[in-house]
C-alpha cells in the first residue's frame, strides 16, 4: 500500500524485527478485546459458513485483506504458487480436520482456490506458475476436482471456488458454473441486489446460507478495489516487495500487503518452495525494492492450548522449520544466507499473540 504501511518496506532490518514485535502485540491486543470478540463472534453467528483460501505465498496476496473481513474468519493456506495437491498427507488430514469442525458446529465450508495474475505486466505475475495463466488455472481445477472427489459434489458440505486474484488492483474473478465469470474490476458500484443475482447465476447450485455468506466477500473486495483506485497505488507497490521469508503457519495478524514471502508446512517438496521464495527475496535486494540490509527468516507454528502438550509441540515444530529453512538455504541460495536473521516462534491462535523461541 502507498500509505503508512510504506515505511515498513524502507526501515533497516533491526528496526524491522523491532516492529515485527510491536505489530504482533498491537494485533493481539485488538484482537483479544472485548469489542474484536463480539464482532467476530457477530459476524460468524450472521454468517455460518466457515472460509477457507488456499493461496500462493506471494506476499501480495491477502484473501482477507482483500476482501475487508474481519481477522480471524478466512483461514488461510499458503504454498509456492497456490499449488495444492490434497494427495499430501499432512494437507488432508489439515483439511479434513477443518471439515469435519466445520460439521460439527452444523456449519459448511467454502474454499476459495486461488491464482494470481498481473493485468499490466506478464512479470508481475506468479513466479511460482513461471507467470503462465492457462497452467495456473489448470492446477486450480485440478484441486477443485479432487475437493469435489472427496466431499461430494451434490448438496456436499464443501463448495470450492476458483477464484483468480489481478494484482495491479488486487480485484478478484470469480469463476462459476459453464465458464461463467465475475470479473470484479468491471463492476461499478454495484447494489446488493444485483451482486446476489451474479452469483446465483454463477453458482446456481450453491445454498442459500452459502451465498450469502460469499456476498459480504464480493462487496467486500469491490471497496477494496475502489480504495486502491482512489490510492493511485505506485506501480512499485505492486511489486514484489517482500523482506521476511514465513515458514510455517500462523501468520494472518501480520495483515500488511506485500512484506512477507509465507511457504506453508504441507508441500512434500518444501525445500523447492523455500528455494523459489528466496530467490524472490534475493531479487527484491538486487532490484533495490528493498533495502540490502537484511532478510528476516521467521518460522512459525500455532497451538490452541496453552497447558498441555499443544506449545511444546509448536515449538518443536517451529525450530525444525527454522533449522530446515536454513538448512536449505545455506546449500540452494548461499549468497543469501549470510543476510538471514533466523528468528522462531510460536503463535497463540486465541490471541494471535506471538511467542519467541
Ligand atoms: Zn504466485
């Protein structure tokens, strides 16, 4: 973004890792107060469909971002250009998890799988697909299939979306039933109304429940266009301009467009999408978008219960990652790894409060 999120791609690296602190506490504080609780728990009782976005881990990507929903509802799933494959153990048994929660609170689930692309230049595109659309979008349908294998496609508790992310001006094309489209870009200021009958034309199988917990995602992402709009954004901004490198999950309180790279934990191949992401952040330095100071390398992992065996098992986690990402790095990427600032930790999710290891 072109406003006070700037500066946190300018400052040098120490008063980044300072900031990172700061930030987290400040999010966590928000987060856990009596106000952020009600209207999540608002806006989950008025929407009863849980959302879930499998997304590429270019950092300027951001379902929730995007879409202005409150922190806390979109749980987002991160890999080397959105590539998924629920053939992945540890990525089923994740999802099935989510599902089988998601049954039994009653509720049903919808599944954005997402891709990217930039209108006004091939290179600002996803690196991870080697900026190839067509490819992208096949790999998309790939995992709406195998979503629709699994849960069933008739009345099935899952309804996956494909969803394409334009990132000049961060709008979404959601893709529907007999190559229909809705190219948000092109909408101008359109009621509720007439959003709701798009969607029923594109989804016309999808509950009501369903839809009308994706409008509020819609209408959402149509102010966030028309912010960005009226921003001017710098092309600069849309950009790769990302400093830290995430390895892990729990990363949604840092919430800021384009600072971090975020290579999730399921991809079998994880030193590839470590390696790619690096080479990412080394052209960052190379290009100058960022200061030549520093990378910071922040492992992650989150626990539920603060008690039992749920942190320490984190924290086991979060070191190997740690430990793995340099791992990798120091024998993929050597010119970048004497510029890594290893850092881990552990996330509360109760309280997105951050714990250093
Ligand atoms: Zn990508």
């Amino acid at each position: 973004m072109s406003n006070g999120h700037e500066s946190v791609h300018e400052i040098s690296i120490e008063r980044l890792k300072h900031w990172l602190i700061e930030h987290n506490e400040q999010v966590s504080r928000e987060y856990s107060s009596p106000d952020a609780a009600f209207l999540r728990r608002q806006y989950r009782a008025n929407h009863k469909t849980e959302i879930v976005a499998f997304e590429c881990m270019d950092g300027r990507l951001n379902l929730a971002l995007m879409s202005e929903t409150p922190l806390g509802i979109v749980q987002s799933v991160r890999n080397l250009g959105g590539i998924f494959d629920l053939g992945w153990f540890y990525l089923n048994e994740m999802f099935d998890d989510l599902v089988g929660y998601a049954v039994k609170h009653g509720r049903d689930c919808l599944a954005f799988v997402t891709y990217h692309w930039s209108r006004g230049e091939l290179h600002r595109g996803c690196r991870g697909h080697n900026y190839n659309v067509d490819v992208a979008r096949t790999d998309m349908m790939h995992m709406t299939h195998q979503i629709e294998e699994i849960f069933g496609v008739k009345h099935s508790v899952v309804y996956p979306i494909c969803l394409g992310i334009e990132t000049d001006e961060d709008a979404f094309l959601f893709h529907g039933s007999e190559g229909r489209t809705l190219d948000v870009s092109t909408l101008r200021d359109p009621s509720s109304d007439e959003l709701r009958i798009r969607l029923m034309e594109l989804y016309p199988d999808m509950k009501k429940q369903m839809l009308n917990d994706l409008l509020p995602i819609v209408e959402g992402n149509v102010r966030h266009v028309a912010a960005v709009r009226a921003s001017n954004r710098q092309i600069l901004d849309a950009e790769h301009r990302e400093r830290i490198l995430g390895v892990g999950r729990g990363f949604d309180w840092l919430h800021v467009n384009n600072l971090a790279l975020i290579v999730g934990p399921f991809d079998p191949n994880l030193d590839g999408a470590i390696e790619v992401a690096t080479k990412l952040l080394l052209g960052n330095i190379d290009a100058k978008r960022i200061p030549q100071d520093g990378i910071i390398l922040l492992a992650s992992e989150t626990y539920r219960d603060p008690a039992g065996s749920d942190k320490p098992g984190a924290m086991v986690k979060s070191r190997f990652a740690r430990d793995f990402a340099l791992k990798t790095i120091g024998k993929d990427v050597p010119s970048l790894r004497k510029l890594l600032i290893p850092m881990a930790c552990v996330v509360d999710v109760n309280t997105r409060k951050l714990h250093l290891i």
